[in-house]
C-alpha cells in the first residue's frame, strides 16, 4: 500500500512540473530594456506599451542582390520570431539558399525612444560579425514612421552599415499610426460660446416645459416657457422691423395726384328751363 503512495507522489510531482514548463512555454517573452528594470524611465515604459498591439503581427521582407545574397527578414515587436528557439531573436535573417539562420537583433537587449512623428525600436545583441565590424555583435534598428489609418505597413530594409569599424547595424523602416502623436481638438471661441448657448437654450426649454406641465399644470401651447412674453415678443419684433425698414415716414401726406381729363371735363349743365314761368 505504501508503495502505491509513493508512485502516486511521484506522478503528481511530474504531472505539477509538465503543467509548469508547459505554462512557461506559452507564455511569450517580452522586450526587455537594457539595464536594471529600475532604470526603466516612464517613457519606455510608455513607448513599449504603445508598441504593444503590434506584438501579434509578423513582418517580412526578401532582400535579393545577385545570387550570392538572397536573405528573408522576419520581424516582430516585442516578441520572438520563434518562441521555440528560446533565443529571444525580434529580427532574425534567414538565408534562402542555406537556409541558415542569423539572429539581427534581440528582445532582451531593447532600446525605444521616439520624437514628434516617430519611434525608435532598436535590437542589440545579435550574432556577432564574422570579419566585418570588428567581430561585434549584430544590431537592428527599426524606425517606425507616423502614418494614420493604418496599424502597420510597408516593412523594409533601408540599408546595412557593415564598413565601419564599431556600431555597425540593420536599419529597417514602417509606418504606423501607433507612432502618430495625439490629435488636439482645440475648439474656437464662437464655437464654445455657440455650444454654451445652444446648451442653455436647451435647458431653459426642457426646463420651462416641464415646469409648466408638472408645477403649473399647463396644456397644450400654454407649456411652453414664458408663453405669452414670446407671442408678444413676435408682434413687437415684426413692428420694429416695419418701423425700420418703412421707406416712407409714418404721417407723411398723401401724394399728390394729378387731375386727369375726365375730371377737367365741362360739367353738364342742369337743365332749368322748367322753373321760368310761362
């Protein structure tokens, strides 16, 4: 019996470690800056959790010249081109006629910052240089460029600085409107004082009407605000506009006519003949 204990322990402890080294592959590393995870300024911190829902995207670009160098780039923000290399690769080179594997620039090793209109996402610690820059280890630079509308696009290499002696780099570029700055929108005066007015026109109405429909107990037109004073206020409105608008003074005479024909007629006269005597 206790034998059959112990193979149960037993089992329940490899069961337990599966589970955890399995948890731990699924979960994906993340950029880490370089330095202590106290130097991390706020900005950085900021930039890469911007950056951040580019981290499910993969990137690719072919690079061709002649048939010595035919080379496929795979990118990703933050993450691992491949989780089960476990060697935190961001910007891998894979070489199409070898089919060799070249880590640019690493995860673990991160650098950000960014300017108006920009972000600047830069891998340390790739494989070294054979004879070039000195042996040094590989580095990838990726200038993420504003443009709105779109989450991310036009991924590619600009060049590759390998003729100098020190800090040599891969430098890449795409667009991004994650990159973009915050848009303002600064309203003008007359637009506030519009949307001031336009709010308290609203509220003097909802307000009147449902105070004289529940205080006051008015029906019908009667529930509109200050009734009476708006009626009247059309009338005196109308009267000032015909006041000033009149082309003719208000108790100017008549205008003069002119006598025409038919009244300068002669008048008939009035047969009296009747009255002289016989």
């Amino acid at each position: 019996m206790s034998s059959l204990c112990h193979a149960s322990a037993v089992m329940v402890v490899f069961m337990a470690l599966a589970v955890s080294v399995g948890a731990e592959q699924l979960e994906e590393k993340s950029c880490d800056v370089i330095g202590d995870e106290s130097s991390e300024s706020q900005t950085e911190r900021a930039l890469l959790k911007k950056l951040e829902p580019l981290s499910q995207m993969r990137f690719n670009v072919t690079v061709e010249k002649g048939k010595t160098e035919n080379y496929i780039y795979h990118f990703r923000v933050c993450r691992e081109v491949n989780s089960s290399q476990h060697d935190f690769g961001g910007l891998v080179q894979t070489d199409r006629q070898g089919r060799r594997t070249t880590v640019i620039g690493r995860i673990n090793e991160t650098q950000v910052f960014n300017g108006s209109d920009w972000i600047m996402l830069i891998y340390k610690g790739g494989d070294s240089y054979g004879s070039h820059c000195s042996g040094e280890k590989r580095r990838a630079v990726i200038m993420i460029s504003c443009k709105r509308g779109v989450t991310a696009s036009s991924f590619s290499i600009i060049s590759e600085e390998r003729e100098k002696e020190q800090e040599c780099f891969y430098l890449f570029e795409m667009d991004s409107s994650l990159a973009c700055p915050a848009e303002d929108s600064h309203l003008s005066v007359g637009s506030i004082l519009l949307i001031t007015f336009a709010s308290l026109i609203a509220v003097y109405i909802i307000g009147g009407f449902l105070y004289q429909r529940l205080v006051v107990g008015a029906k019908g037109m009667e529930q509109f605000p200050h009734f009476a004073f708006w009626q009247d206020l059309g009338n005196l409105v109308a009267d000032g506009c015909d006041f000033v608008c009149r082309s003719k003074p208000r108790n100017a005479p008549a205008a003069y006519r002119g006598v025409g024909d038919d009244q300068l007629a002669e008048e008939s006269e009035e047969r009296d003949d009747h009255l002289l005597p016989m």
